[in-house]
C-alpha cells in the first residue's frame, strides 16, 4: 500500500536553519556573566523553515 507522505518544509533561506543567535553586548553583570540579547529571523519567525512550495498549476 502506498504511504502517504507529508511535504517536506525547506531550510529558511535568509537563516540558513538557524534561527536564533544570541549577541554578546559587550556589558557584564555584577555576577561576571555576560549581557546578552536573543535575536530571531523575521523571515522565519525563529521556526529555521519555510513552507514547502505549493504545486504548479497548470491549466488545460
């Protein structure tokens, strides 16, 4: 029996799959860790996938 098989999603092109890096600011805290900022793809939305692209349509 043929199985049925969801679409694959793609690698975001703008992150490349990776979508959320953490940015050292340059600053510490009291304790002697670093202040950091979390920043996401706005492609993406921090998911690192796009939607699979839908079919062409073709008319007859």
């Amino acid at each position: 029996m043929p199985q049925h098989t969801p679409a694959p999603e793609q690698i975001c092109p703008d992150c490349d799959g990776f979508p959320v890096v953490t940015i050292t600011t340059g600053t510490r805290h009291p304790d002697g860790s670093r202040a950091t900022l979390k920043a996401t793809c706005p492609t993406c939305h921090g998911t690192g996938t796009t939607p699979a692209p839908r079919p062409a349509v073709t008319h007859v």
